[in-house]
C-alpha cells in the first residue's frame, strides 16, 4: 500500500508539472470566428464572416465630439488624439488626411485621372460633349479665384478641365471617413442638421485598436483610457452633454466579458465555499474534499494538454464548458468514496474500487460517447470542445481509478451525520422498492411538463440575445454610425470574386444597382469603393473613349478660349489625353498611404482554396426594402449581407444539426449500456431517467421562457451527462437495498454539487449563464428525483449480502 501511494503522489507531481509546461505559456482565444457555422447551400459566408470579423474595420473605434460649433469639435478631436497618443494598444489614431496622403494622391491619380473621371465609355462621351466641355472651362475661371486657386494653377496648363480636383473631391467625400464629413483645421469634422445652427458639429476620432476585439483584457484599458481623455477634453473646452459618442464592437465585447468574469468569480467563490462545508459536514475533514479535487486536476490537464497538441491554443469557451463537464469528476469521486466510506470491501480501498469499477467505466465512457458525437459537426469550436471534454473526461476517470484508492484511509469512520443520511436513505429505498408507484408518479408528472412544454418550444438563434446588450449603449452605437455615414454595423453589399480586377467588375455593377435602389426608394444612402478605384478594364475603356475622339483637344480649347483664356497656356493639355499610364490597381493603394482609405471596402476572404478571394463591400445605411435590394444586387453578381441576418440562420441550421447528433450520441450510449447489460430493458432503463429529465427540463423552459436558445441545448447535454450517471450507478447497485442506499447517497453528493456549482449561475444578469444555470440544476433535480426509475423498469435480482457500513451498529 505504502508504495501504491508513492507511485499516487509521483503521477500527481507528473500531472503538476504537465500542467505547469501546459499553461504556463497557454494563449487563450476569445475571437468568435471558430463558433461561425456555415449557412446551408453557401461556402462563401462563413469565409466572409470569419473576414469581416478580423477585419481592420472591426478593430476601429469611431468617437464624435460635440454638439458644438466647428473650432471647438475641431479643437476637440486634436486635444483627444494628443491625449491618447502613445497609449497601449492603439495601433492609429485618426482624425485629418494621413501624413503623406496629399502627395500620394499626387503621384497615383493625377497622371491616372481620365481612366478614373467616368464609369464607361458612354459616360465618357457624355462628360466632354460640346455644352459639358463650356461648363468646365467656366468653372476654371471660378476656381482660380476659390480657396483651391494654388492647386489650379499650378495644375490648369495640364488639366485645365479640372479633373485631378474633381476626382480628388469624390475621394475626399467617399473615403474611410464617411461622406458628410470635412476637413476643419486639418480635422474631422461632421455636422447633425437635427441640432440648432452654431452648435451642430462634431469632431471625429478614429481609434484603430491591436489585437483581438473579443477580449476584456486587450480592449478594457484602451476603452478606459478614452474614457479618461474624454472627460478632460470635455472639462477643458466645455462640450455640452453628451460630449463624446461612441460605435464599435469592443465597448459590447468588453462589457460581456467583463460582466460574465465577474458573475462567474462570485458565483464560483460561493459555490466553492458551499461544497466545501458539504464535505466538510459530511466527511469530518478536509482529506476527502481534497482528493475530490485530484480528479478535477487531472482531467483539466489533460484537456488542456490534449487539446495544445493538435492546435497548440485553446479557445476560452473551451476552458468554460470543459470545466463544466468536468464536475462529473466529483461524481466519480463521490460515488467512489461514498462505497468506501458506508460500505468498504475486506480488501480495502482497491477492493471497493474493483467492486464498483463496472458501473463508473459505463458511466464516464456513455459521457465520453456523447460528449463526442459533437465533435462530428463542422465547427472548430465545437470539435475543440469536444476533444478536450472528452480527454479531460478520461484523465478523471483514470485519475479516480488509480490516484483516489492509494490515498484513501484503509479503515475509514463514516460521519454520524453521514451514517444518519445513509439509514434515511435505505429506509427510503424500501420503501420505495416496496410501493413502484410512488417512483412512476413523479415520472408521470415529467412525462405530462415534458409533454406539453415541447409541444410550445421554441428557439431564438440570434447570438445577441445571449449577451444581454444595453439598449441605450445600442442606441448610441446607431447614431454614431448614422453621423459618420459609417453604414449599418451588420449589413453590407458584397461583390466577392477570385482576384481584384473581378472584383471590381462586380462591384462597379453593384455600384450602379445601388444607385438604382437609391432612387426607387430602396435604399437611404451607401458608399462604395468606386469612387477610389475602378478595374483596369474601365480605366482601359474610358481612355480609349477619350483617345478615340480627336476633336476632343480641340473642342475643349475652343471652350477655354471662349472664357478669355489663351489657348497657348494650355500646351500639356493635349499631351496628357495621349500620355496613357498604367492602371491604378488595388495594390498600389494598399502600398501606400491611401492605404485606410482602402481598408473598410476590401476584404481578403480565406476559404479552403490555396489563395484568399477578393470582396469589395458597399456600406449601407436607410435599408428599407431588402428583399428587393437583394434582388437587384443578385442581378449583376453581388449580394446583400446581412450578418445577423445570417449567422441567425447559421445558428438555426447547426442547432438541429446538434440536435441530430446529440440524438446520435444518445443511440450509441444505449447500445453501449445495452453492450454492458446484454438487455435493452436495462439498457432503456440506464439511459431513460436522464432523457425524461432533460425533455421536462426543456419543457420547463418553453413554459417559462419566451424561447429557448443554444445554451439550453448545452445545457441539456450536461444533464444527459450527469443524469445518466445516476442511473447507471444505481443500477449497478440494485442487488441490495443497503447498496442502493449507498449509491444514493454519492447521488445525492453529486447533485447537490452541481446544484452548487451551477444553480447558482441562474442568479446571473447574463443571459447565457443563467439559461446555463437554470437548466443544469434543474436537470440534475429532476435526474435525481426520476432516477430511481431505473430501478422500477431493471428487473429485480435476488438480494445479495453486503457489508454493513463501517462502524455501524
């Protein structure tokens, strides 16, 4: 025995320092792209939501500072950038024209500036007709006395048809930083006509944050930090309320994450404290609640590690849910030590080890079977949760076979109340062994909740109700994006082809199709990257269109002519229409510092081909007719996205494909059991409490709830779990009364457990984790009160003789 405990201690040293090389360098992930299920019939959303997630728009932060008049929202959008550079975590801030951007303008689309001026041949010949062409050269003479005057001059001899200014002014009006806005002092500047004259503007902050969204640590001090510079701006110049405004994502991810840190530290710190009275009352000391933990040690070790070795990080959902599932350990342990403790064998603690051994492998190996099944669906999440619950499983269960035993007393004393709990018990199980209708009637009423709650069930698959968003924070995030003509946060037009140059094919068709919606009512307003940048074929057509008209020089020096100019000063002019460079291409503007600009229209979208495709998105705002828009978009090759939209359908389909294959799981636990037992009576008998647990749970929630959602499925499968655990044990127990009392009473010890561990989630303000909560423990109250069911449908054994309990009279 001494040595049998030696080896205990060195395999627990073992699993320390695994567990110590295994976390101590543990990235944990928090981005939802592994949770993003493919729609039915379309490879390409998943991509493009995955895409858009870690896109570089989703990583900005758009702040407006006012109302107030011009100077100060300008004032203020400089006095925030000056506070606020240099902090951690922010990548770029952003409220004027990028150092370097006028010259790159220069360099890129002045000599490029007649394949940019149209959108087709025919719009070209429209634009240099006789009357198109006297306009211009009148707008010449206006220009040179504007504000723009020494930008004309020095450009007129070349382009005195003012197109470089005109493409500039489409540029600077459908760039990154939305069409409303102006430049006042070098800043950002945007007005609200809802406010009174004077005291409209707001200044506008781009705040392009590192790192994931999703996570409360990266994100949580930039968003203090803005906070922080926010109040001193407005103590400084005065904003009237509300001072500063914010959209993005992080503000949402943040206050989710730390919301649900912060339920779950002080839920888990009460639950902590109740199980360890529990044992404590039960077991007269701390030895037995410490092994109780040696379990859950080494399945989480075990998850973990298993799971670092095939993709080297894990997910933080992964951690949360495996953990969860590992509280089945304690099952084990309870179910162990309880037999030992009331009823240990001549043999000692591996005795009782053997003798109960059976009934824990069925038990942990139906969890195993079940919890596996959902590694079988397409989702990355779902397959890591289900490697690591399934390895964190077996490490508890091998953990409690062979760790447990060595370190248990040889001749343990039970607890008098633990005697007292146990002679209730057995006088309970006569009685109910004596009477099966008392057992079948609670059954009936389960039957009865089950059936008619699942006749009025129903699933809310928006992810957003999950997280419990602040109406008036979502408010807030709509009248930023609203100001700053940033679009609609969750729909877009997408034109998505294998290269840029089909891309923009599809987009400029998209473009068109948009404006088309505009004016039959379809739509408010959008923004699309054609007005920075066309295909190489349209640039190559409206050159041509130009090239082809050879009156064009002429005609538009007599027009400039007509306006007093001499036509002399316009020797370049005809030069430049025959000087025809290259392309302007996406990746000379990616190489540059027109760059941002870029960013929120194009989207790399990585799929299973060996080369990303290319998306370029039109930002919309004022949708009113999507069906139709969406038709109209489908027309000419694009589509309309709308993500919530979509990852609502997404969610609907995964959920009855989970479904399915928590069903196919359920089929492979009873063949299993059915393997075990060689009976399908017991079989149905060990797999039976559980199901009719989780239905009436279910139909507890569809009479309780407005809808059901993701959380409670999982939270049914928890309790499919844990509830068939009972059942097996009892059934392994069922040649005895005083056995089966025995049993129950581990039973009960692990549920009151999870009651503790999980019940306590239901009084979380989180919505996810109280549908956690709420179904856990009252699945495993129901399991508890339906399992001895499975008594009632095994066929009786003649008794045999068991130990008394140690120590009993």
């Amino acid at each position: 025995m001494r040595r049998d405990r030696l080896l205990a201690l060195a395999a627990l040293a073992v699993i320390g320092v695994v567990g110590v090389l295994c976390f101590r360098d543990l990235e944990v992930r928090s981005g939802i792209t592994d949770f993003v299920p493919s729609a039915e019939g379309d490879a390409d959303l998943p991509a493009l939501t995955r895409a858009l997630t870690e896109a570089g728009a989703a990583r900005t932060i758009a702040l407006t500072l006012g109302p107030t008049d011009e100077a100060t929202a300008a004032a203020a959008s400089a006095s925030l950038i000056r506070r606020l550079e240099g902090t951690p975590g922010i990548a770029r801030l952003e409220s004027g024209a990028p150092e370097g951007i006028d010259q790159a303008f220069y360099e890129l689309y002045f000599s490029r500036r007649y394949g940019l001026w149209a959108g087709d041949a025919a719009e070209a010949r429209a634009i240099t007709a006789d009357a198109a062409l006297a306009e211009r050269a009148a707008g010449l003479r206006r220009a040179l006395t504007g504000p723009t005057a020494m930008l004309v001059r020095r450009i007129a001899p070349e382009d005195p048809l003012q197109v470089f200014p005109e493409v500039l002014r489409r540029l600077r009006g459908e760039g990154a930083a939305g069409g409303r806005m102006r430049l006042v002092e070098g800043r950002l500047v945007v007005d609200d006509p809802a406010q009174p004259e004077g005291a409209r503007s707001w200044g506008v902050v781009l705040v392009h944050t590192t790192g994931t969204t999703f996570s409360a640590d990266l994100q949580g001090p930039v968003l203090e930090a803005i906070d922080r510079a926010a109040a001193a701006v407005q103590a400084e110049l005065g904003l009237p309320a509300p001072g500063i405004e914010q959209a993005s994502v992080h503000r949402f991810a943040v206050r989710a994450e730390r919301g649900l840190r912060a339920d779950t530290q002080r839920i888990s710190t009460l639950s902590t404290v109740g199980i360890v009275l529990l044992f404590l009352l039960l077991f007269r000391g701390p030895r037995y609640l410490l092994l109780g933990g040696i379990p859950l040690a080494a399945g989480t070790v075990a998850g973990a590690a298993t799971v670092r070795l095939v993709s080297g990080d894990v997910h933080g959902i992964t951690l949360a849910f495996g953990s969860s599932m590992l509280g089945v350990g304690i099952d084990f342990v309870g179910h162990y030590v309880s037999h030992h403790v009331l009823a240990p064998d001549p043999a000692g603690p591996e005795g009782t080890m053997r003798r109960i051994w059976p009934g824990l492998l069925l038990g942990a190996s139906s969890t195993i079977l079940g919890i596996g099944a959902l590694g079988l669906t397409t989702l990355p999440g779902m397959q890591e949760m289900a490697l690591f619950s399934a390895a964190g499983v077996t490490g508890a269960l091998l953990a409690t076979r062979f760790l447990v035993p060595p370190l248990l007393p040889e001749q343990p004393v039970p607890s008098e109340l633990l005697r007292w709990l146990a002679g209730r018990l057995e006088a309970l199980v006569l009685r109910l062994l004596a009477a099966p209708q008392v057992i079948a009637a609670p059954a009936l009423a389960a039957a009865i909740l089950a059936a008619h709650g699942l006749s009025q069930l129903t699933f809310e698959d928006d992810l957003r109700a999950l997280n419990g968003t602040e109406p008036a924070l979502a408010a807030e995030d709509r009248r930023v994006r609203e100001r700053i003509a940033q679009g609609e946060a969750s729909r877009f037009a997408v034109a998505l082809a294998d290269d840029d140059e089909q891309a923009l094919l599809r987009a400029e068709a998209m473009d068109r199709a948009l404006d088309e919606a505009e004016a039959s009512g379809e739509l408010g307003h959008h923004r699309s990257v054609t007005t920075m940048l066309r295909s190489a074929a349209t640039q190559s057509a409206v050159w041509d269109a130009l090239a082809a008209d050879a009156s064009l020089a002429p005609r538009a020096l007599a027009a400039l002519e007509h306006e007093g100019f001499v036509p002399a000063m316009f020797g370049p002019f005809a030069a430049s229409l025959g000087a025809r460079p290259s392309p302007l291409t996406a990746a000379m503007l990616l190489d540059s510092p027109i760059a941002p600009l870029l960013a929120p229209f194009r989207l790399e979208v990585r799929g299973d081909g060996p080369r990303p495709r290319i998306a370029y998105l039109a930002l919309l705002g004022g949708v009113r007719e999507p069906f139709a828009l969406d038709a109209r978009l489908r027309a000419v090759g694009a589509r309309l996205f709308d993500q919530a939209d979509y990852l609502r359908a997404a969610y609907g389909a995964f959920r009855r494909r989970a479904i399915l294959l928590v069903g196919f799981g359920l089929v492979l636990v009873l063949g299993l059991c059915g393997a075990r037992y060689r009976s399908a009576r017991l079989a149905l008998a060990s797999i039976g409490p559980a199901l009719l647990a989780s239905a009436a749970t279910l139909g507890f929630v569809a009479l309780t709830e407005d809808r059901a959602n993701l959380m409670h499925l999982v939270a049914c499968l928890l309790v499919l779990s844990m509830g068939e655990d009972y059942a097996v044990f009892l059934l392994e127990s069922r040649q005895s009364p005083k056995e089966i009392a025995t049993t129950f009473v581990g039973v009960l010890l692990a549920c009151v457990t999870t009651v503790l561990s999980f019940g306590l989630l239901a009084l979380s303000s989180h919505p996810a984790l109280r549908a956690l909560g709420t179904v856990t423990s009252l699945g495993v109250l129901f399991s508890l009160l339906l399992s001895p069911l499975a008594l009632v449908i095994a066929p009786r054994q003649p008794e045999r003789a068991s130990s008394p309990p140690s120590g009993a009279a």
